[in-house]
C-alpha cells in the first residue's frame, strides 16, 4: 500500500500545473517595477505609462508607451536593473531591454 500525498506536495503540483506560480512571479516583477521606476524623478509618469513584458534569459522586456520615455529609460538603465536585482534576486535579471508598444 502508498503512503498518502502530503496536501502541501498536491497544492504545490496543482498550482504548477495551472500556471498559478507564473502569475505570482509575474506580479511579483511588476511591483518590483514599479518601486523600482518610484525613486526616480519622473517615477509616477514612468510608471503609469509602462509595463512589464517578458522575462527571457536574463533579459526583462519592459514596454513604454511613447518613445520619449524610451530615451529616459536608457538614461536610467543601470540604476534601475541595479534596484530590480536588489528586490528579485532568484529572478536572474541581468538585462533590461525596451521597446515601444501598448501600455494597457
């Protein structure tokens, strides 16, 4: 006879399986983010006119909605992957990239 399941093995595979651990982590870059785009100056307006793509081989897809913002982006790059590895470091950002594109 098997021993049975420990609840925490099944909730564990349950949420892997229907992809609840990617939503968390996703929120989770997403608010890195956004405290991260905070301590700038111009951090409300970064923050409410970009967004958070994809996360690929270290690299963080982050989408701004005007071209403008693109260029302040790029000024404050190292700063900012410097605040996002602080808040997530099991995340292996070591990369920013940005592009234009819809912002909600």
């Amino acid at each position: 006879m098997r021993e049975p399941t420990p609840i925490a093995n099944v909730l564990s595979e349950l949420m892997a399986r229907r992809g609840f651990a990617q939503i968390q982590n996703a929120q989770a870059v997403e608010n890195a983010w956004k405290a991260a785009v905070a301590t700038l100056e111009a951090g409300a307006l970064l923050a409410e006119h970009t967004r958070v793509g994809r996360l690929r081989r270290g690299c963080l897809e982050i989408v701004a909605g005007h071209s403008t913002l693109l260029q302040e982006l790029d000024f404050h790059k190292a700063a900012l992957l410097a605040k996002l590895r602080e808040a997530l470091p099991d995340e292996g950002i070591e990369n920013l990239r940005f592009r234009l594109g819809a912002v909600r």
